[in-house]
C-alpha cells in the first residue's frame, strides 16, 4: 500500500479516488489519466492491479470490508465508482444486488465521512427504480440512494453499451459490440439517441472532465452529455 499525499489545494491536481478500477471502465480510466497531468488517481482495490506502462498512481490494497478506511486514507477530491457486476457472474439476485447497490453504497458514506463532496458514478441508460428489468431498478435505486447522502455534487453517467475490451468473456456483450456501430448510425436517432453505444476510453475521458466541474448539485449525463464532456478533456 503506498502512502498517500495530503489533500489537493488550489490550483493543484485534482485527486481522484476510483474504486472498481480492474473492469472495463476503470481501467480505461487509468489509461486516460495517463494522458492528462492534472488528475491523480487513487485506486482501492482488492488486489494488485496491471497498471499500463508509465501509470502514476496510487493503489491502496486490502478486503472490502476495510475500503471505508482505504476511501478516507486516499484523501480525495472526487470518489469515481465503477463498481459493476452482471447476473450470470453475481449468480442471484442477492449477490448482484450486494455489489452494484450495497457496495456502491457504503463506498459512498465512506466517501462523505472522509469530506469527500462530489462522487461521479457508472450506472446504465434507462435506470429506474421502477422499471420491469432487475438489472435497471437496481440501478434505479442505487441512484435514488446516493442522491440523498449530501453530496455538494454527484454526477450520474448513464452510457449504453460499452465499447472496448474487458478482462472476462460476455459473449451478449460482445455481439452487441460488433452490431453496435451499425445500430448507432441507422437506428438509433431522436429520442432513441441516449441509447448509442460508445467507447470505454471516450467514457473514461468524460469522467475525467466532470471530475473538473465545479458547479454544484445533481447532474445525469446520457449519450449526447457525455460526447460534449469528452471534448473538454484534452488528449
């Protein structure tokens, strides 16, 4: 476990603190914070992770039942939580439900006891607690839950489906993505929009700009949000 610095002052680089940093999104993440010198990841994970090649950053290992005290010892400016799962790898509803609700959620009291003020977190297109769909009212209501912590700002991204490598075998998932593009562009137009895909890495950029937002209250951020936020993150 490294030791980490104090909290960014002004005009220094902002310190982000991301937990769920070995998916698809996360790592993606890493990779774009590399390209940028003025944001600082921190990452609490389970484990070791593979940090691309020139990475500066933090990574702060230990159970999840000690990641409240590894989120307070990040000292961060910004919680990003791209913590994930999917029916087939939880197996129940319970297990899903114990990472992509509870575990998101005690990240963030753990955040907000820290004084940490804004969390940018990875949801879905379509959330709704009251949806039909389990994977979305699940989500639906891990958004509701967050929005009454306190958070000074909370920025909810919704992508639809994600584009780019991961680390584990979906072979849905990996069909959507080669008709994806096609879908996008013949398909999904008007109202229909906020259901295109895009990249992990143009997600990844999109975070980082919010992470530099500074205006306060609750924001959710759908396909066309994110396309602008990737645009105000230099390369």
């Amino acid at each position: 476990m490294f030791e980490p610095a104090g909290r960014a002052g002004a005009g220094s680089a902002r310190r982000l603190c991301l937990v769920g940093a070995s998916g698809m999104v996360g790592s993606a993440l890493i990779e774009a914070a590399c390209e940028r010198g003025d944001a600082r990841l921190i990452a609490v994970a389970r484990g070791e992770l593979a940090l691309p090649q020139g990475a500066r950053m933090e990574v702060l290992v230990g159970p999840v039942e000690r990641w409240g005290e590894l989120i307070a010892a990040a000292r961060a400016d910004v919680l990003v939580c791209a913590l994930g799962t999917t029916m087939a790898r939880a197996g129940s509803q319970e297990a899903f439900r114990a990472v992509d609700l509870a575990l998101v959620l005690d990240c963030a009291r753990a955040a907000r006891e820290a004084g940490i003020d804004h969390m940018i977190v990875v949801s879905s297109v379509g959330a709704e607690r009251g949806s039909r769909n389990f994977y979305l009212s699940v989500k639906g209501e891990m958004e509701e839950a967050l929005g009454k912590l306190g958070f000074a700002r909370l920025d909810i991204v919704r992508p639809g489906l994600l584009r780019g490598a991961r680390g584990e075998r979906r072979v849905l998932e990996a069909l959507g993505q080669i008709a994806a593009p096609l879908a996008d562009a013949l398909v999904l137009h008007g109202g229909w929009r906020r259901f295109r895909s895009i990249r992990a890495r143009d997600l990844a950029r999109a975070i980082l700009a919010l992470a530099f937002e500074k205006a306060r209250g609750r924001f959710v951020a759908e396909h066309d949000a994110l396309r602008r936020m990737v645009q105000k993150t230099p390369l």
